[in-house]
C-alpha cells in the first residue's frame, strides 16, 4: 500500500525481506569505521591491533596466535590471507514503512542532523501513541539513485520476526503520530534535544546531532496532511502477500 501525504511519498509493506549490514564500530571522534576482523579459517574475531602491537609482533616479541584456535594454520602467520575484513549481514522479514525524502529536504546541508532527528521523532510519536518499547521499532536511511539523482528513503521496520502490526498503525495514522511527536517536541523545554524527548540511552552516538527544531516544520506539514490510502496492485504472487 501508499499514500502521498502533500510531498511526502510513503510505502507500506508486509512481510518485506530487509537485509542489515554491520561494517563495524564507528568511531565518534573521527568518523572512521572500524571493521570487523575474522580470521576465515578458524572463524575467530580478530582484534584490531595499534601499529606498534603489529610492529612487536613482526619482530616476534608478542604472539599474533592469540585469536586464533589452536589448530589454525594462520596462528603462526600474521599476513595470513585467511585473515580478513568482513561485513556482518542480519536478514530479517517483517513489516516495513518507507518515507521518500523530498529532494529539497536531502540537498539541506544539515540533511544528517535532520533525517537523525526526522527518525527519532517518528519513534517518539509511535512511543507515545502505542506504548512501544524504544528498540520495537527500528530505522535506516537507504540511499539510491534515480534520473542520476540521489535520493534518500527512511526505512522504518519491525524488529519482531513476522512484525508485530505496529507499523500497519503507523502507516494509517501517520498524521496522528506526527501531531503527537510534534506536541511533546513544541511543549518540551529543551533548545535541542533532551532524555525527555529524543534522546535515548540507544542513540547515545547520535546525540550531537539531534535538534528537534529541525523537523517542526515536516512533523507539523505531516500532521496537517489528510490520509489518502492506495492499495497495491494486484501482484501474482503464491507466497506470503508483498503489499
Ligand atoms: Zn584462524
Ligand atoms: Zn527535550
């Protein structure tokens, strides 16, 4: 199912197959990601090493089997080419909702600031509505290309297996929700974002970018919107509905 609510462009589907992909930690200071190391053969996690870690080691004064299982060939070889750097893969099917960021919302050049706080709101008004717990309701921005164009899509989704209907409610009650977070955000004393609005113990990564002054104006432009679903074509399909 979809609806257009004014300029926004919203998706409802079921039993939607997501695939997450972990790349590894990001560090808050510089932004660089740090990946996950495993060793292919034993499947052992490698820890990252500091330069003069992996300097000692070349020198022999520090064992590099360490991570290793006993019986891998790679314990005694640090450039191993078993050793490698992997990204971690979680498939889930659930429910889904995709908001289509309008691209004048995505060329702002507080964009991060804004989809983190956008996602955040939305979560805020699905918390205060249906009494959901902070992590039921999961988010990700996709980003793909159209007439050689970024575009960017919020994806929320069900972190239940099978989802858990949340999300159908969300969907049709989208401006609701909106007015609710809108609300809270406009009574709350906070300047920016505070433990009583956005933040989160979840998305302590995030907090310098939330600002709810961001979003009033897409929460308030969604809460005044009428609700106007379309059902889905007709598909033929024989497994578990895609719409
Ligand atoms: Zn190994
Ligand atoms: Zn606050």
């Amino acid at each position: 199912m979809h609806q257009q609510l004014g300029r926004w462009k919203i998706h409802y589907s079921h039993l939607r197959e997501i695939t997450i992909f972990n790349r590894g930690k990001v560090d808050p200071h510089t932004g660089k990601v740090e990946s996950f190391t495993v060793c292919l053969e034993c499947g052992s996690w490698i820890r990252q090493r500091s330069v003069q870690e992996e300097d000692e080691e070349r020198a022999g004064y520090r064992s590099s089997s360490a991570d290793h299982l006993y019986s891998c060939s790679a314990r005694s070889d640090i450039e191993s080419p078993h050793v490698q750097m992997v990204d971690l893969k979680v498939q889930l099917q659930g429910d889904a909702v995709e908001i289509e960021v309008p691209p004048e919302i995505v060329a702002r050049n507080n964009f991060e600031g804004w989809v983190e706080t956008f996602q955040q709101a939305l979560k805020l008004g699905l918390q205060l509505e249906f009494y959901i717990g902070p992590r039921e309701i999961e988010s990700f921005v996709e980003t793909f290309q159209e007439d050689g164009r970024e575009r960017k899509t919020v994806v929320l989704y069900d972190t239940m297996p099978g989802g858990t209907g949340y999300l159908r409610k969300f969907f049709e009650n989208l401006p609701q929700i909106a007015m609710r977070a809108l609300h809270h955000l406009q009574n709350d004393t906070c300047a920016t974002a505070c433990y009583s609005c956005l933040k989160e113990f979840w998305n302590q990564h995030m907090h310098g970018l939330l600002n709810k002054q961001l979003v009033s104006h897409e929460l308030e432009e969604l809460a005044l919107a009428k609700v106007n679903i379309t059902p889905s074509e007709p598909q033929l399909l024989t497994g578990p509905s895609a719409t």
